[in-house]
C-alpha cells in the first residue's frame, strides 16, 4: 500500500507507476470543496475520474496514474488531499 499526500503550496500533482491493478481512494481532504481529478493510462486507453473524500477507482496493471488537487473557492488558501493506493 501507498499513501500519497498532495498539499496545493508544494505540489498539486503527482504521477506514477502502477504495476499490478490497484485501488485508488480519496481518504481525506481539508475542506469539502477539495476534489481530484485522476487520469490513468496504458497503452491504447486513457480514462479520467474525478474524486472527492471517499471515493475510489480502480487502476489497470502497468498503468500511469496522475492525480491533480483542486478547490472551488480557493482563494489564497493552501489545501490537502490524502490518498491509499492498494
């Protein structure tokens, strides 16, 4: 299992390689207007999910995984996203 952090002052983007199937989930953020857009690809197909604390996705074997945090009233805030990948 990975944890993965994302924190909008340092990096709202990470991507990585995953090479078994594995589950996505979206175990917090810091506020409720905090959401990911997730975007795996292997060869020949690209599939793009959007998360919000709670959800989950499955990922394919030997996918590419970029996940990417946002908040709808951002402001000048910082804000976080917390992720399991297993």
């Amino acid at each position: 299992m990975a944890k993965i952090h994302l924190d909008s002052s340092v990096s709202q983007s990470v991507t990585r390689a995953v090479p078994k199937s594995a589950v996505l989930s979206c175990t917090a953020t810091s506020a409720p207007d905090v959401y990911a857009h997730a975007i795996w690809v292997v060869v020949g197909d690209i599939r793009q999910f959007t998360l919000y604390a709670g959800d989950s996705m499955v990922v394919p074997d030997g996918a590419t995984l970029t996940i990417w945090i946002f908040r709808k009233q951002a402001g000048q805030s910082t804000w976080t996203a917390d992720f399991d990948l297993k």
